[in-house]
C-alpha cells in the first residue's frame, strides 16, 4: 500500500508500506522533487544494464529524508511549515517514508533500526529549525 501524506493539497509525506508490492517498477515521487522515491521488482535473470549517472546541475532548496524502518516500531507526528501538529501515523518493520515537506518528529515505540537516506552535505545547525512536540494528548493517529 502507498499512502501520501497531504496537508491543504500538498504532498508532505509518501509511505510505502512493506506488504507493497508489484511487478516492474513504478516511482511515486513526482519528477520535480529532489529526493525520488520508487519500487522495483523484477525477476530472475533480468539484465538491468551497467551504467554511470552524468553529472547534472540541480538545486536543492529544501531537504527530503528517507527513512527504511529495519527493525521496530515507530510513530511519526507530522506539522506544517509553520510548526502546527496535524496528523501521526505508525511505521513498522519494512515500511519506508519519504519525508518531502513540513515538519516531523518521532517516539519510538518499539526499539527501532532506522536507516535514513538525505541530500547533503550536512548543514549543521543551518539544517534544521527543532521547536516543541505535540503532546501525547493531541495525538491524531491514522494506522
């Protein structure tokens, strides 16, 4: 199953649950995001052919995060652009996340492995503006 994320009509998340599958491949970022999010499967013996990626100017002006969920459970609590909690939503073992806009947080529910894959280089304290999370009693958790 996919699930995009939406507040007010703007794509904030894409979730790629791990019972999700298909033949061929399908990408489920549209082609002007600067973080691609896409799924293949293929079968046995098929060739995809050796290549190189050409280097190709590109300006990235806002950092989009992937998130693999290895092992554990994990809620995530998504908010605007302006810090305001909107919804939550729970990520298990083999789920993936792409986190495209607004703001997020998390609480680990279960020990979890996460691996996260971002643009770089890292900006440091210039990356990334942390404020207050939501309280438990807010929580809106869509699973």
């Amino acid at each position: 199953m996919i699930e995009n994320v939406l507040y007010e009509g703007q794509t904030q998340a894409i979730i790629l649950r791990s019972g999700f599958e298909k033949d061929g491949i399908e990408f489920f970022t549209p082609s002007d995001f600067s973080q691609q999010l896409g799924y293949m499967k293929r079968s046995s013996g098929y060739i995809i052919p050796p290549h190189v990626h050409n280097p190709v100017k590109r300006e990235v002006s806002f950092t989009k995060e992937v998130l693999f969920i290895k092992s554990g459970k994990v809620r995530v609590d998504f908010y605007d652009d302006e810090q305001n909690y909107f919804t939550s939503r729970i990520l298990r073992k083999g789920d993936v996340a792409l986190l495209a806009f607004g703001g997020h947080g998390f609480e680990i529910l279960e020990t979890a492995e996460i691996i996260e894959v971002k643009q770089g280089p890292y900006a440091g304290d210039e990356d990334k503006t942390r404020f207050e999370p939501v309280s438990n009693l807010e929580i809106k958790l869509k699973d």
